[in-house]
C-alpha cells in the first residue's frame, strides 16, 4: 500500500544524546552501570542498551558499592543527587538539556516568590523530578482540578511538562487567567522538537486515511501525537513495533501515513514503513 512518512518524526537530540552517553558510560564502565529506570520510554531500545551491558534500578538504595549511576533523559530530584554525593555514588548525567532547563525554571520562579504551578502529568518521571527543585510546587493537567488545588490569589510562576501540546498548556493558562492572581508568570518550557513533530503529524493526516504513530506505550510524546492524530479525525493506531499490526488496520485504506514519538529509533520506524507498503491492503 502507499505509505507517507511525516516530514518529523522520531529521535530528537536529547534521546540521541542520552543513548550516547549510555553506551560511552558502559564502554567505559563494563558491567558496572545502572540507569535509574529506563533511559528513554522505549522498550526495544532499553533491550539493546540492557544487552549491551547497562543495568537498570528504580532506587539508588539498592545499586551496589562501585557502580555509576546513570540519570535519564527525564532527569531526576536534587535528592538523587544529594543521595548519590552523600554515598560517594559516580553519576552521570544524561538529563536533556530542556529538562535541566525547566527544572533551573522552576528554582528561580521560587527564589523570586512566585508560587510554581506545572502543567503537566504528576505521574510522569519528568515532572517528578522537576518539582523537586522548588518546595511545594502544584501539579495540574486537568481545568476541573484548577479550584481544588490552586490558592485563592498571589502570584503564580507557570512551566509546563516539555512534551505537552502547546494547545493544551494554552488551555489551562487561559483557565488559570480567569481567576483573581494578580501576577502570573508563564515561562516556556515546552519543547520544539515535540511540537514540529506533531505538526508534522498533524499536516500528514490531511493526506492519508490511516495513521500509524509508532512509539513506547509509556511514552508521552508519542501518546499525545496519536490523540492529536485522533483528533484529526483519522484512524489511528499507536504501535510499538510491526509485530501489533494487524491487516484489518488497513482493510479499505489506500494510503497510510507513520510519524514516531521522540524516543523511537530508526530501525523500528523503517522495518515498519517497509514491511507496509510491500502490505497488499485489498489482500
Ligand atoms: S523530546 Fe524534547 S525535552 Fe524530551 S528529550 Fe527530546 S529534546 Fe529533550
């Protein structure tokens, strides 16, 4: 069948730095590396850095004596680093660069007496490990939660979790405006990379009637290009590999588009695009 691939899609630099500096690390350290969680959200990748030699804990605790410690792509808390300097644990740094600035972000509004407010998922690694740079700091993704959990007036410094769409973080601090502060601060926080993918995403679901975003389950990026491609009104399927697909997906398609979250990788993206377009779809 005909396939289309979005103009932007998969790796962005900070993924790309990340794997790097894991394997350099493990390189150097053979045997004797442990990511805190997986690197970046994607399963298969995570695999090949796990056979490649890096171990992976969810807890500093638990990492033996004479091991480094690798902090993902998501970055972490000061308390991990407080932690690890108090254990004499070697860490290397792997946080993107839009993370560590968003947490610096969320430090300074505090220093300067705004109460800090993220938009974004409480869940996600990311946003847990920024708002521990500030005390206090309110997490909100949803309008109906807004009464609930902000003050009643003062000052709000605003950032918003990197890989949330721009419409949505527009929405909520629209929501936010209508209420009594007397200052807020918004800082962009989100990030580029993101967003000219899901342009890209969106622009090709004008051209084709099915899509197929390619990415971790996990993965909030690539979460969000399949909502917004849903939103498009297209079919869309939201797949880690080939291996989930299935031909009633295309069953009266005639042309299929792929974009990919930030975290998949090449290999995955183009196994995909070849396998479907020698798919004969009538078939
Ligand atoms: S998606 Fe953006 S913020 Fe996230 S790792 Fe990539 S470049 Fe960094």
């Amino acid at each position: 069948m005909q396939v289309k691939l979005a103009s932007k899609r998969g790796f962005c630099f900070g993924v790309e730095d990340a794997i790097e500096l894991a394997e350099h690390t493990v390189r150097e350290n053979p045997g004797r590396v442990v990511a805190l969680g997986p690197v970046i959200h994607n399963r298969q990748v995570v695999e090949r850095l796990e056979q490649a030699g890096l171990n992976q804990s969810a807890d500093l605790d638990t990492v033996p004596e004479g091991t480094t410690v690798l902090i993902r792509s998501h970055g972490a808390g000061p308390e991990t680093f407080a932690q690890a300097a108090q254990r004499g644990v070697p860490l290397v740094d792997a946080t993107c660069v839009l993370v560590k600035r968003a947490q610096t972000v969320v430090q300074q509004l505090h220093q300067e007496g705004y109460q800090v407010v993220m938009i974004g998922d409480a869940e996600h690694p990311e946003v847990k490990g920024v708002i521990g740079y500030a005390p206090n700091v309110i997490v909100v993704d949803r309008e109906e939660d807004l009464d609930a959990v902000l003050p009643k007036r003062g000052k709000l410094g605003i950032v918003a979790q990197t890989t949330h769409a721009p419409e949505h973080v527009a929405e909520m601090i629209g929501a936010i405006a209508r209420r009594p502060f007397r200052e807020l601060r918004v800082v962009n926080t989100l990030c580029l990379e993101v967003i000219r993918r899901q342009e890209a995403a969106v622009a090709l679901c004008k051209e084709v009637d099915v899509m197929f975003v390619l990415g971790g389950l996990h993965s909030a990026n690539t979460r969000e290009l399949a909502r917004l491609c849903e939103q498009e009104g297209v079919a869309t399927y939201h797949l880690e590999t080939w291996e989930q697909f299935k031909p009633e997906m295309v069953k009266g398609r005639k042309v299929a588009g792929i974009t990919a979250g930030a975290s998949t990788p090449d290999f995955i993206i183009n196994d995909f695009a070849e396998k479907l377009q020698a798919f004969d779809a009538e078939e």
